[in-house]
C-alpha cells in the first residue's frame, strides 16, 4: 500500500515522489500484474490435452526374446570390476529371467536381473535392433554387456 500512498501524498507533506524505492515497487507490483495474466491467459486459451499417437506392435515377445538373446550371444563382458572378458554375455544371462514391455512409440524394453542389478535394453520394432539402455546408473559392480 505504500505504493498508492505515494501517489495521494498528503498536501502538508513535501516530499519527493520519485525515488528508487517508488520505481522498484512500481516494477515489481508491474511484473506481479504481468505474471498472474500470463498465467490466466495461458490457461485459457492453451488448455487442450496433448493426444499421444499409440504406434501398435508388429513383433510378439517371442520375437524380441531371440532378438535379444541373440544380441547376447554376440557380445563379450567388457568389464567386471576391470577384470578381462572371460565369459560370453549369452552365458552369462543364459538361464534369467527376462521381462518385455512394450512402450506405445515403436520400442520394446527388455530388462533382466543379474547380482542384485537390473539391466535394460531397447530393441526397435520394426528392425529388431537392441541397443544397452545406459540412463540407469548403479553404485553396485556391474557387468557391460
């Protein structure tokens, strides 16, 4: 409120109107005002729900576990606590586990667990290509398949 008082100053008191404090609150009670429309109009006006295409599957699980596997089977352990390869990785996963998901735009997840860590990989729907999902980061020793 000191703001508006500056504007009806009292007759008896002379002071200056125009100092910084009356600019810093001018801009500030000026961007608040700026804030809460953009808010409201945004709102309004930009409120429809985003519709996500769901691409179907072409490919069945059975089809993604040979992918899969065969990837596996291709690929060496790269790294144990920094010991040499020494075991295949179709080896090494050979008798787990796996899960599949497929994730509505193309991809299917496989994921499987070795020494308490869960392992992710991507295969491509239409061209059965796996890739390692790296955004998971463990503290725990892991093997680089």
């Amino acid at each position: 409120m000191n703001l508006f008082d500056t504007f009806a100053l009292k007759k008896r008191l002379i002071r200056r109107r125009y100092t910084r404090s009356f600019f810093a609150k001018g801009a500030f009670y000026t961007l608040v005002g700026f804030y809460a429309l953009f808010v409201l109009i945004t709102n309004v006006f930009f409120d429809e729900p985003t519709v996500i295409e769901v691409i179907p599957a072409t490919r069945t699980e059975d089809e993604i576990s040979s992918a899969v596997r065969e990837y596996l089977r291709a690929k060496d352990v790269r790294g144990l606590n920094g010991v040499p390869p020494v075991v295949n990785c179709g080896e090494l996963f050979g008798n787990l586990e796996f899960t599949y998901e497929y994730l509505n735009r193309g991809s299917w997840r496989a994921n499987a667990f070795y020494e308490r860590v869960r392992y992710y990989w991507r295969v491509d729907d239409l061209s059965l290509e796996v890739t390692k999902n790296f955004w998971v980061r463990t503290y725990n020793s892991t093997v680089k398949c």
